[in-house]
C-alpha cells in the first residue's frame, strides 16, 4: 500500500516535471535575513525573492531550489501563503547532490519579462557533505579539502550556487559524471544571476561557551558577534549586480588585523601565516598601484581550520589557508586581490583575467619570464582540452559562429581565468608594457558599454590594428593556433652573413604573434612573427654561426599541437 503510494506520487510528479520550465524564472533580487546557529550546525532564513520571468511563455509554476539538507517553510505572496509541494530533486550543483524543491503555484500567471515578489522562509542544517565527490568515485579523505562547505561550532564558510544552495535557486538536474553537465549548468545559473542584486544580513543565534566569532559575508563583516543579541546584523552582504560573485558565509574565531584595503582573518595557530601576508602587503601594493591604479575597495583574506581545504575566491574575498608561510604564494594572492580592488569590471574576463595576468607579472619581476610562463601554465589543461573540441568542429566548417566559448561572454571560470590571462599576456608582449599600462589605466568599469571598449583602449595606446586578435581570442572562440616550421632556408650573403629564411605556417583558426628561437653553433636569435589563422609568415634571421634548430613558441601562446614546433634546419 505504502508502495503504491509512493509510486503514484512519483507518477504525479513526473506530470509535473514535464509541463516545468525550471530555468524560465530568474531570481532577480535577493533580500534575506540568515541567522546562523553554529552549534546546532543551523541556518534559518526569511525574506522576500524577486522572480522575473525570462522564457518566452507566460508562467504560473515555479520551482525553488535550495539544499536538501534545509526544508522549506513557507512561501507567500503579499502575505498570503501559496500551495507548493516540496520533493527532494537530485542534482549535483548542490554539495549533497540533491535540493529541495518546492514547485510553487503561483497566483496568476506571469507574463515574459514581468516578475513577482515572493516572501519566503526555510530551514535546516548544513553539515560537510561530499555526496556528490564520493558517488563518482572520489574518496571521502579527498573530497573533504574540495568538498569543504560545513556549519560548524568551530568553523563555518559555506559558499553559494554550485556549491551549497544556501538561497533559492532554479536550474535544471546538474550531473557530475555527465561531462560538463554540472559546470553547464552551474555556468548558465551564474550567467543569469550575473545582474541580479544580492542582499543578506547575516546574525547569530544560539550561546557558544567559546565566545563570539567573527562573521563574514563576502569580503564584509559589521564585527563580532555579541552574545545575547541573537538578531543583530554581524555581516551583510550587499551587491547591486552579482557578476561572477559566489556568496558565501564565514564565521570563525579569526585574529582581525585590517589593513586597508586588506583585512587579514587568521586562525589562532597561524600567526606566522598571518605575518607572511601582512609583510607582503606593501610590494604588492607598489608593484599593483603602478599597473592597474590604486587599489581602495575593501579586500579580505581569511584563513582555513583545515589547512589542505582548496583555495576559494570570490569577488574581492579569498580564502586560503595561513597555515603555510608561503611569501610567494601570499604575494601572488594578495596581488591577485589587489587587482579587484583597484580596478572593478562587470565583465569577467576583464575582471578575473587582468587580476591572474598581474599574478603573472608579478612573478615574472621575482623569478623571470619562465617562472611566469609556468605560473600561466598551472590552470591551462582544462581549456586547452575544450578549445581542442572546438578545433575539430572548426575543421569541418570553418566559418561557423556561436561555438565553444567566446571569452566577451563566457561564464566558464577557466576561460574567464587561465585563458583570458593569456589573452592579457600575449597583448603585452605585443604591444609592450608602456602601451598597455596607459590602455589599462584608462579603462573605467562605467565607460565598458561597447563590447569593442578594451580593444580601442589598447588599439589607441598601442597605435596598431588588433581587431583580427580580438576577433579570434576574445569575441569568437577560434580554438587555438598551431604553429609548425613550413620551411627554413639557410644561405650566405656576399659579405658572409649566414643567414636563414623561415616561413611559419599556423594550422589553427585564431592567429597570434609568436616567439621562435633559433639556435646556432654558439648562441641563439629570438625573434616575433604574427601568423594569421590559417595563414603563414616568412622572416629572415642573421645568424653569428652555423644554422641548428628552430624552435616556436615559448609557452606564452596557448597552441593546440606543440609536437611539432621543433625543427631542424637543413646544411645549405
Ligand atoms: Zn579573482
């Protein structure tokens, strides 16, 4: 009988799931009030969502997402409560692998592009759970430092969609072991959002015996908690357009230590983490201030309980463990902070691009180019693997628009980072540091209305034409070139100079300039040559001796065959 029932409820269900468009409605504005009780691994929120409807067809159900590990307790529209029925929904977009959904009927029907307010209220907890990691496989001890989102008497940091559905979501099932389905639809929620307005007043209940932490949310906190004043707002979160930013909670017992721009949260234990950083505040700051102008919005950095928990950033918070007295690593990071302070953009590639770009630069003045080039490296395998995807589809038709991930609008976190680094990194040795500094300096977040704004800043600067660079690495995803020696000519002129004639050809359909070495018997030349996509270009290069070999590229340009980049040069 039991069974029956179940059934029959999945049957009406599976009605239900079928006539839903769960990615119709976008959450347009946030205003929550969270009240945290760490012992109790607790969160409780209420407040009011704004829904407005971005598909083409008129809406009356809605489908609310949050963690399944929280519980809905009521949803109203101007304080009449609504119908809804709550099912558990699998999807890994959420740590425990699966949400809450509440199917919402709502009043009447709302038409395209109009929006409803809804007050909303829900409940529950939210422990470490690596459901998600450990179902494909992961095990449990390795998942816990990616899989790190808990609320716990001694340490909370809970990050938002994607991670923990902390606040109401809508997207459609998210599947880890289906490709790229997870950060699809994580990338297409972030996308959407990325002008909605978030805002959260973060208090604490409950008594603890070990005294008050600090509370964060995001890169914010109004101050230690106080005790016996459970409603008072301890952090708020405020933005008035999401862009790329995660919210998330973080409270702890942190050491505060504010240096403006930078306030330093460390845990007792790693004071001399914490010194680290705050000893590589002021070369960070010069080296930042005369690139990208004078960092002055707030930045934190706050410490892990767990020292091996991955790296997070969000916005102008990062968190990272102090347990490390790592001076590059915290130079590099605060770097990377600073960057966001100094200079804020709604587009991502802008935004998080420049910031890994500087971390470069920065590690190109401490232990050269090659140290920079390795730093770059470290996070390009994931779209050297999906640009090779879009190389194949380019081959069978060259012309075609609209694929992979154009970096002007892409959600996807490696494009936005690791590749849009290069894309900064490949302008500067282009154009030089002069020109782009003074392109860089004049970038302002307000004046980037035209998806063309960066390319004239550094075509003005830079007095050169690079629209056909923009086109293949920025507005279109071209895939990646991949040079190769077309041929090389060694002769002699009537003076005895040796000299040698090398044409390179680019067998990929975004075109770069690219370094090549060629080395002869005592030395090497190292020149630059722009190659067109699908094109080649001929230089001549004076030799001091007998030819060797020649080799393209550096590292500095991401190319999809580096197999054959090296070539011997015949005897004349
Ligand atoms: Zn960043």
């Amino acid at each position: 009988m039991k069974l029956l029932y179940v059934l029959c409820t999945l049957c009406g269900f599976a009605a239900t799931a079928w006539a839903l468009e769960r990615e119709a409605f976008t959450i347009a504005k946030y205003d929550l009030q969270i009240t945290l009780e760490p012992a109790q691994q607790r969160l409780g929120a209420r407040g009011k969502i704004t829904l407005r409807n971005d598909s083409a067809q008129p809406q009356k159900i809605v489908a609310l997402q949050i963690s399944s590990s929280l519980n809905w307790r009521s949803i109203r529209v101007g304080g009449k409560a609504l119908q809804f029925v709550s099912q558990p929904y699998v999807s890994d977009i959420d740590h425990t692998g699966a949400l809450s959904e509440a199917i919402v009927t709502l009043p009447a029907e709302v038409k395209p592009k109009d929006s409803v307010e809804l007050e909303i209220g829900y409940e529950g907890v939210i422990p470490l759970d690596t459901t998600r990691l450990t179902r494909i496989g992961v095990p449990e001890g390795i998942a816990k430092h990616s899989s790190w989102d808990q609320i716990s008497p001694s340490f909370t940091a809970v990050r938002g969609a994607g991670y923990v559905a902390w606040y109401p979501i809508t997207t459609e099932s998210a599947d880890f072991s289906e490709g790229n389905s997870l950060f699809e639809v994580a990338d297409r929620w972030k996308a959407r959002e990325a002008g909605s307005e978030f805002k959260a007043f973060v208090s604490l209940g409950g008594e603890s015996e070990t005294g008050p932490p600090t509370v964060l949310c995001g890169a914010s906190s109004d101050g230690s908690a106080e005790y016996g004043h459970p409603w008072a707002a301890l952090a708020s979160c405020d933005q008035k357009r999401l862009g790329t930013i995660t919210p998330t909670l973080v409270a702890a017992r942190y050491v505060v230590q504010p240096k403006p721009p930078l306030t330093l949260y460390s845990l007792s234990g790693d004071e001399n983490g914490a010194v680290t950083y705050a000893n590589a505040l002021e070369p960070a700051m010069k080296f930042v201030s005369g690139w990208f102008g004078t960092p002055s919005a707030p930045v934190a950095v706050a410490d892990f309980a767990d020292p091996n928990s991955a790296p997070f950033e969000s916005g102008t918070l990062l968190m990272a463990s102090m347990a490390a007295e790592d001076s590059k690593l915290a130079g590099t990071n605060l770097v990377h902070e600073l960057v966001h302070s100094a200079l804020p953009s709604s587009r991502p590639w802008v935004y998080e691009g420049l910031a890994h770009f500087a971390e470069a630069m920065y590690r190109q003045q401490q232990g050269g180019r090659d140290a920079a080039l390795d730093l770059l490296a470290a996070h390009r395998t994931e779209f050297l693997d999906a640009e090779k995807e879009v190389s194949v589809a380019l081959q069978k038709n060259a012309r075609q628009t609209g694929i992979g991930q154009p970096l002007a609008s892409t959600f996807d976190e490696t494009y936005y980072r690791s590749k849009a680094a290069y894309v900064w990194w490949m302008l500067r040795d282009m154009v030089g540091d002069d020109a782009l500094k003074q392109a860089v300096g004049k970038y302002r977040a307000e004046d980037d209305k035209d998806p063309k704004y960066v390319e004239q800043l550094v075509e003005a600067a830079a007095k050169r034409d690079l629209g056909w660079f923009f086109d293949d690495w920025v507005y279109q995803d071209r895939g990646l070139p991949d040079f190769h020696v077309q041929s090389a000519h060694p002769w002699k002129t009537d003076k005895g100079a040796q000299i040698v004639t090398v044409t390179l050809e680019n067998l990929g359909n975004a075109g770069a300039e690219v370094p090549f070495t060629v080395t002869y018997e005592g030395g090497e030349v190292t020149q630059r040559i722009e190659v067109r996509a699908k094109g080649t270009a001929t230089t001549r290069v004076e030799l001091l001796g007998a030819p060797g070999e020649i080799r393209i590229n550096d590292g500095s340009v991401p190319e999809s065959d580096l197999t054959n980049n090296v070539f011997q040069i015949p005897a004349s």
